[in-house]
C-alpha cells in the first residue's frame, strides 16, 4: 500500500475497485475495507499524507543538493576527459592519447564562439 499511495490520482480508483469487488487493504500497520465509510476515511487520509511525504522528502533532497552546491561540495559526473583530482579540482584526464582530442575540442568552441561575437 505504501508505494500505491505515493500518487492519489491511482490511489482512489484503487481503493473504488477495492471497495466495489469486496477487496481489503493492508499494510503493516492494519487491514482495512475501503467499503466502509470508516475505511474509505481511514485509507484517504493515509493517502494524502503518505503524498505529502513524499514531496516533502524532494523538497528536502532539493535543499540539501543547493546548500552542497553554494558550499561548493557537489560534485557531479564529469564529462569524458576530464577528472577529479584527488582534493576535488577538475582537471584533464592524465592519459596522454585523450589530452589532444580534449584540447581541439576547447579549441573548436573557441574558435566557433570568438568568431560568432564578431
């Protein structure tokens, strides 16, 4: 039940097919029966607030990642060619057949942008 209330939208023509055919409800807490009046309240309630959980957790994870960033601590995936040293710069990766492809590709956009101002 924990992961089907995530959305209400599929939540409530859930619990109406539940209720028409007879079914029950569980999860680790209780079995209920979304056919009584007490149920259908019990299980929408659960439902909006096992919701509003989950958007809080994004809202938690979100803050979490920005405050990581303006901290200057997220590192993400890098591109092809580049690597983190082991303090945390970016650098060009240490193998000697890639560092010319890297170096004409910085080449190229510069060139492409220099000549895109004029």
């Amino acid at each position: 039940m924990t992961r089907l209330v995530r959305n209400l939208t599929d939540w409530y023509p859930l619990l109406d097919i539940c209720g028409y055919k007879g079914g029950l409800i569980a999860d680790r807490d209780a079995v209920d029966d979304p056919a009584t009046p007490n149920g259908r309240l019990l299980l929408g309630l659960k439902g909006t607030l096992s919701e509003m959980e989950r958007h809080t957790s994004r809202a938690r994870l979100t803050t979490g990642l920005l405050h990581k960033a303006t901290r200057g601590a997220l590192a993400l995936a890098l591109p092809i060619g580049l690597v983190r040293d082991q303090f945390g710069p970016v650098q060009k990766t240490p193998n000697l057949e890639v560092q010319p492809c890297i170096e004409r590709i910085f080449a190229t956009f510069l060139r492409v942008h220099t000549a895109s101002k004029v």
